[in-house]
C-alpha cells in the first residue's frame, strides 16, 4: 500500500550515498594537489585547472558545490595551506585553530 514511500526513501538515500562519493573525489583531488604542491610546487594550478575542467566542474556538482570562481579560489587557498584533509577535517585540527584564533 505504501510502497511509493519506501521507493522514494531508497532513492533519496541512494542520491546522498552518491553524492558523499564524489565528496570524497574532490577530497582525493585536493590531497593529490597538496602532494603536487608539496613536490613540485605547482599544487593550487593543479587544483584550479583541475576545477575549472569539464570533469571538475562535474564531480563538483555531483558532490553538491557550486563550480563558480569563488570556489576556485576557495581549493587554491586550501592547497596552499598544505594542510591534507584528513588532518584539516579532524577534531584536533579544529581545536588547535581555534586556540590559535583565541590567543591572536
């Protein structure tokens, strides 16, 4: 009788599981850019290029962010800190910033 329910449920979980993959995508693309960065030297180039592609543009909207400039600008900035996302996106990381931003 409610299956119309259920399907719609399924779909949407199914939409945000994606959605999460290629969120973890565009974290791959960034570390990847920090490594180059690190390396070469040439890390938010290879982000903005990255970004600005046509496969960019697309796994950014797959993942939900708006391709726009400002979100080139964005990841460039982020490749230049050099702080990988696995680091930035931790409990400590966030922690240690705001004690940083207390003291300053």
């Amino acid at each position: 009788m409610f299956d119309y329910v259920d399907e719609n449920a399924f779909s949407y979980d199914q939409g945000k599981r994606s959605q999460k993959l290629f969120a973890a995508v565009v974290l791959a693309a960034l570390d990847d850019a920090i490594a180059d960065d690190k390396k070469y030297g040439n890390g938010p180039d290879v982000i903005a290029r990255w970004a600005r592609s046509r496969d960019g543009r697309e796994v950014l909207m797959c993942a939900g962010i708006d391709p726009n400039e400002r979100t080139v600008k964005g990841m460039m900035d982020f490749v230049g800190r050099g702080v990988r996302t696995s680091v930035a996106l931790s409990r400590e990381e966030s922690e240690r910033q705001a004690l940083a931003r207390d003291a300053a």
